[in-house]
C-alpha cells in the first residue's frame, strides 16, 4: 500500500505541523526516559549508607570517679553515677516526653526544664509529670575503664560493682 511519502504529494501546512509536533513528543518522551534510566545508574553507584550515632563510649578510669559523684554528659544523653556499692548509668532522657534532663549540683538532684519533673541521682523520679524512672543503661568494664552503651536499657537495679 503506497504511502503518502512515496506518491510525493506535498504535505498541506496542517499534516507538516502535526508530524513534527508529534516527533517532537516522541523525542522527548524518548529523552525523559534516557535521562531518567542514566540518573537511576549513576545513584546506584553510590551506596545508600544510614551513619547512626555512636552508641557505645568511655567515661574514664573508674578510681578516677568518687563515692557519690554523678557525671553528667549531656552530648552522650547519659549520667554515670558511683553509689556506695557501685556504678551505674542511666538516660538523662526524661520519661516524660522525652526533653533533655539536667544535673542540679547545688540541688543534687535532676531536673527537666520542659515540665519540671525532678529525678533523685539514682534516676528515682521525685517530683513533676515523669511516669517512671530515668532508665538504666548497659555499663561495662573494657580495658580499665567505664563504656557506656547508650543503646542498651538494663534492669533498674543494675549496679556495677568494683
Ligand atoms: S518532658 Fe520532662 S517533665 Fe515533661
């Protein structure tokens, strides 16, 4: 069946136009297509790495850390406390909704700015709307000195004799 190509009859102003709009799309579905498929290669050449923050850490020697002090770190989110009978460490996370804690030295206590809910330096809570005491974290002997794991809930009555 001959085309209207082969019989060399001029093309009317309407059918040129439509042709080339049509071209036209077709190309650029074409190159948005190419494109897409290039940019999803090149992505799968770099590795879709989640870093997550470090969990674990080391406080120091424990003979360096008195009876009765309470370390604050408040970039690790953790208290260490040396008790009477031994070492423990607990989220400075407060259980209420979660606002950052703080150690009041001249009060000896822990305290949330967010609510007011107060917190003994065993993480018992004392006062304000927290439901539950400040958790306990894992707190272990590596080397000589004290690693926190921060990731790590223990039982309340964890204590690290040593
Ligand atoms: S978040 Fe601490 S008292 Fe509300």
């Amino acid at each position: 069946m001959p085309l209207i190509d082969d019989l060399k009859i001029p093309l009317e102003d309407a059918e040129h136009s439509r042709r080339e709009f049509l071209s036209l799309l077709g190309g650029g579905a074409i190159g948005v297509a190419s494109l897409g498929t290039a940019v999803t290669a090149v992505r799968f050449l770099w590795p879709e790495v989640l870093f997550e923050e470090e969990t674990r850490f080391r406080i120091g020697k424990p003979e360096e850390v008195p009876v009765g002090t309470l370390l604050a770190l408040p970039e690790q989110r953790v208290y260490v406390f040396h008790a009477a009978d031994g070492f423990f460490a607990m989220t400075a996370v407060c259980t209420h909704l979660g606002c950052l804690t703080r150690f009041e030295k001249e009060n000896n206590r822990i305290f949330c700015p967010c609510h007011g809910s107060r917190f003994s330096t065993s993480g018992e809570v004392t006062d304000g709307p927290a439901p539950k005491p400040l958790p306990r974290l894992q707190l272990t002997i590596e080397a000589g000195l004290l690693v926190v794991d921060s990731a790590k809930v223990v039982e309340q009555d964890v204590i690290l004799k040593v």
